[in-house]
C-alpha cells in the first residue's frame, strides 16, 4: 500500500543569511519516515545552521520547511513535542546530577515527575549511565556526557531525533558504542537527521546523505551509489608515480587525482585497468583497496583546510 504520510521533514529552498553572508543558500531536501538521513560538508559548510532551522533555533531566512506535514513558522509548538535534539555543543546543567539533567528537561515537555523518572532511568540503562546516576554532569567523560546528551534528547520519546556531530571527540570505543545504540533506535522505527565528520558513520548508519558545502547541496544519494558515481568501485594509491604512468592514466582518461607524491586512480566495475596497471606500472609502492565515501567527499569538496 503507497505511504500517504507526508515526509518527516520537507525541505524547500532553505535559505539562511548572516548579513551579507549566506550560509545555507537554496537547500532542499526530504525525510522520510523510518529513515537516517546524514548531512556531510566539511567545517563551515552550512551544516548546523541548517539543521538548527528544521528544529526552530533559528528562524529561516527564505524558504520552506515542514516537519511531520506541519509548517514550522505556524505549528512550531506541536511539532516540538514530537522531536530530539542533540546540539553540536554538549549543553548540560552542570550543576544538576545526570539523572536531573534528565528529570528537569522532561519538565519542558510537561512530563509529570514520576513518568520523567522512570523513562530517565529506563534511558540511562540504555546509554549504560545508570551506574553514575546521582553523580554531577562534570564527572562525566567526555563519551559518557555525549551519551547523556542522547538520552536526553530521547526523553520526550520522540518520532524523529536530530543529531549535530553525535560522535565528535569520542574515542572509537564510544563511538561504537552510540552506533549501536543510535541503529537499534532505527531500528525501531526512530527517523534520524545527523551530521557527522566520520564518513564510516556516515555510511554505516545512513540511508541516504546529503553532501553540502558553501551552503549549497552538491549530491544527494545512498551511501552505496555515491560511491559508485563518484569514486568507483576499487581504488589504487601509488605512491610517487613515474611520468610514464601519470600520461598513462591521462591519455587513458581514467578518473583520478594528481596529489604531490601520490596519483589515487578510481577503477571502475569490470574495466580491468588495475591488471594492466599492475603489470606495467605497479611495483611495491602500490596499494589496491575499496572505494570509499571518503573519497567521495574529499573529491566533491576538495582537500583544502577550511575555516
Ligand atoms: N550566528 C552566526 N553569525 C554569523 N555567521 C555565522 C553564524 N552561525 C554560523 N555562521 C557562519 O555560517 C557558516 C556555516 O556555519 P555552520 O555552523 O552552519 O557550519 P557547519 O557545517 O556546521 O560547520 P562545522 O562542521 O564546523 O560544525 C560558517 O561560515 C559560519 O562561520
Ligand atoms: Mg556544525
């Protein structure tokens, strides 16, 4: 039977200017129900100020938005009841315990007390917190804290949950660990928007993503084909090419990038240009791996420092 729901989000046009700076400059995008849907760009590329308009923190500068079908500039407060959100900032009390934390901002969603206390304590056992419970935010680790922040943002049981960078800062440890926790929340049906710098999250956790930068979208697709488009299927380093196979791979027209001391070629499906590289070209300074979104990304944006 066709989905009749709307989109979880519909972006149009989103528009958001600084003065005479925009920042996010004519973006669209969908979510759908039951979907993750990642936002990628490098530093400064418009990320956060995007999402911080899909969760009203700051007005839109031209264009639309609706959350759940709703307008956000008229239905702001029914829509907020039904969303989480996860700044990029960890924006604690800290002067409240970690179970208050989580007690005081159900209050914000008019929570009684005791459901705020035990959805608190049922969502600390989920994010493995219950054991430091009673004991101040500013004890916390560094993962621990970005644990907290999710299980906040879940307090409200919210449809769709907005995550800006959820794993920066944490060790590969923790960042396992809220995968884990943030799939089986999919899995449950959860819709998800985050951004995130970590392409491995990016594609492991994402259905689909939205590649931006200077405030414009570049690509949009599933992890899987953008990698297909954009970088192939298997790559080869080499490091410190010859001349003779840099004009090879010119006059080949094969898809590539030149770096200082490194030529990266991007092979497609069944085209058997790695065999013939290998035999003429390819001694020990060469390594053979699979593509990645990581090379998506630094080719769609470049490999130039931002900000
Ligand atoms: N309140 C503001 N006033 C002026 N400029 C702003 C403001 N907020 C953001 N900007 C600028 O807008 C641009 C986009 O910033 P944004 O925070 O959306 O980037 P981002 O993609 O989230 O980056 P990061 O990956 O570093 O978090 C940047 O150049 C930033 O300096
Ligand atoms: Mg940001």
């Amino acid at each position: 039977m066709k989905d009749r729901q709307p989109p979880v989000i519909e972006a149009r046009h989103l528009r958001k200017v600084f003065g005479d700076f925009t920042a996010v400059d004519d973006i669209s995008f969908r979510l759908h129900r039951g979907e993750c849907l990642g936002l990628l760009g490098p530093n400064g590329a418009g990320k956060t100020s995007t999402i911080r308009m899909v969760y009203g923190f700051s007005p839109m500068s031209a264009g639309s938005l609706r959350v759940f079908g709703l307008d956000v500039t008229t239905r702001w407060r029914s829509i907020k009841a039904r969303i989480g959100v996860c700044h990029q900032e960890n924006n604690l009390d800290p002067d409240l315990s970690v179970l208050e934390n989580l007690v005081v901002f159900a209050g914000y969603f008019s929570i009684p007390r005791k459901v705020a206390k035990e959805r608190a304590e049922k969502l600390l056992r989920f994010m493995s917190l219950d054991q430091r419970q009673d004991e101040k935010v500013t004890n916390l680790s560094g993962g621990m804290m970005r644990r907290l922040v999710l299980a906040r943002a879940l307090i409200n049981e919210p449809e769709l949950l907005i995550l800006d960078e959820p794993t920066t800062g944490l060790d590969p440890q923790s960042r396992h660990q809220v995968w884990e926790k943030l799939d089986q929340l999919r899995a449950e049906g959860l819709s998800i928007l985050l951004t995130t710098h970590y392409m491995e999250e990016a594609s492991s956790l994402c259905d689909r993503l939205v590649i931006i930068d200077h405030g414009k979208i570049l690509v949009q697709g599933k992890p899987k084909e953008l990698i297909r488009q954009h970088a192939g299927r298997d790559v080869i380093e080499v490091f410190n090419p010859t001349n003779k196979l840099l004009r090879f791979v010119e006059s080949s027209r094969l898809m590539h990038d030149n770096l200082p001391r490194r030529l990266i070629i991007y092979g497609q499906e069944n085209d058997g240009i790695f065999e013939r590289l290998g035999e003429h070209y390819c001694a020990e300074n060469c390594i053979r791996r699979m593509a990645t979104l990581e090379d998506v990304f630094l080719r769609l944006t470049g490999r130039d420092l931002r900000e």
